[in-house]
C-alpha cells in the first residue's frame, strides 16, 4: 500500500512539473544568443609640436570584428612630420585572429607591415604574436613580439591607465617600450632597448564617442640606438605637447 502511494506521488508530482513547463509565460526573456559585433577606435588622432619645433600628425587606431571569444582585429600605427619632405612613417599596420583565453586577455596571432610610405623603400613584413587585454588594477596592455622575414625578432609594450578626474574627465598616462632580441642591419635597428616614451594625456568626454584631449610626452633612445643618433648628429630625446581627440564608432 505504502508502494502504491510512493507511486502516485511521483506520477502526481511529475505531471505538475511537465503542466508547469508548458505553461511558461511568452514574456519570459530567451537565453542570450551568440552574436558578432565590431568597433573602430582611434585612441590617439593628434597633433604634437616638439621642442625642436617640428609638427607632427600622429594616429593610433584599432578595430575588431567578432563575438565574446573570437575575434578579427586590424591596428595601424604611425606618424607624419609636417613640411619635412619625408613620407608618412608607417610603424605597424596588423591583421590579427585573436582568442579569448582568460577573463579580459587575449591571444592574438596575424600579419603586419612597417616602414615609410614611399615608392623607393622597402618595407618591413612580419609575423606577430599579441598579448592584448587588461592587467590588475585596470592597465590597459598590448604586448608584442615580432619576427620579421630575415628571422630578426623585436618586442614592444605598451600600457595605458586611465585615472578619473570627474565623471566626464580623465588622465591617462601612457608608455610605450620597444627593443630587439636580434641586430637588424638591414633595417639599422641594434639589439638590446631601443627606446622608451612616456606620456600623460587629459580627456574631456562631450559624449562617450569623442573626447577631445591635451597632453604632453617625452621619448628617447636606449642604449645602442642612442649610439646611432649620436652619430648621425641627432637628438636622443624628444619632448613635445600634443592636442588631439579620442573618438569611436
């Protein structure tokens, strides 16, 4: 008897549960579904006045394609001196696959170019590995290191941190560190460090999309690349103030 009633106890309670799932309200939210999005951003769009008195346009951007996990990414780097006969200086265009592999980093693999936009110059192609994300306690990170066709291999770093001033404004100081773990004669780059630039930058957001900004930066040259430049007869630092925008889309 006590069998029976065990039973018809879960028989009962097994077609409430299924009466109930039919009866799910049509309102309920679905589950989150996968989608691909993308974004263009231009972190740096400036233009800077050296105290050698020359003025240079700079851009910094990147833009990306893809879901949570996998994304597409292009970066393009680089600088004009203005009324100096020179070409733009190109100093990396990427195409990079990259993939999610903790909370806020990701690994990135691809194909870039560099070098000045010029007919007569040879550029410099490479492969590139990426580390790309957020370190603790929010630095903005792009970590780097490249191998070029002649099998030359070179790094770079770069990180950002953005300390708010209000809630409309922001610093953001900036470094950039770039050397070689191999000589490259046929691009004149040394092993060892090659340089080192420090920047601070202050933003004010008129909306999310653009923020205007002004700043200032100092660079140098390391080690065997400042040897270079003294040979040359040129300057192995560089400061310079900056006015420019941060802008996406």
């Amino acid at each position: 008897m006590k069998n029976t009633s065990k039973i018809f106890s879960t028989l009962l309670i097994g077609l409430c549960a299924s009466s109930n799932a039919q009866e799910i309200p049509s309102d309920w939210p679905k589950p989150v579904e996968q989608y691909n999005t993308g974004m263009i951003l231009f972190d740096r769009f400036e233009y800077t006045r050296t105290n050698d008195e020359e003025n240079i346009g700079v851009w910094d951007m990147i833009g990306w394609y893809g879901g949570d996990t996998y994304r597409l990414y292009f970066k393009s780097e680089g600088e004009n001196k203005q009324d100096d006969g020179e070409p733009t200086d190109l100093e990396r265009a990427e195409l990079l696959a990259s993939k999610l592999i903790a909370p806020f980093w990701e690994f990135q693999v691809g194909i870039g170019t560099r070098g000045l936009l010029s007919s007569d110059t040879s550029m410099e192609n490479y492969a590139v590995i990426s580390l790309y994300g957020v370190a603790p306690y929010q630095f903005e990170m792009d970590n780097s290191i490249v191998i070029n066709e002649d099998g030359d291999v070179s790094f770079s770093v770069e990180a950002e941190y953005e300390i708010r001033v209000t809630q409309t404004s922001f610093l953001q100081p900036r470094l950039a560190l770039a050397g070689s773990l191999s000589e490259s004669e046929r691009f004149d780059r040394p092993s060892g460090l090659n340089s080192i630039r420090l920047g601070l930058r202050y933003r004010y957001e008129f909306a999310r999309e653009f923020a205007p900004y002004a700043g200032i930066y100092w660079s140098r040259s390391l080690v065997n690349s400042a040897d270079i430049a003294r040979n040359k007869g040129e300057s192995v630092s560089e400061t310079g103030f900056v006015v420019g925008a941060r802008f996406w889309f």
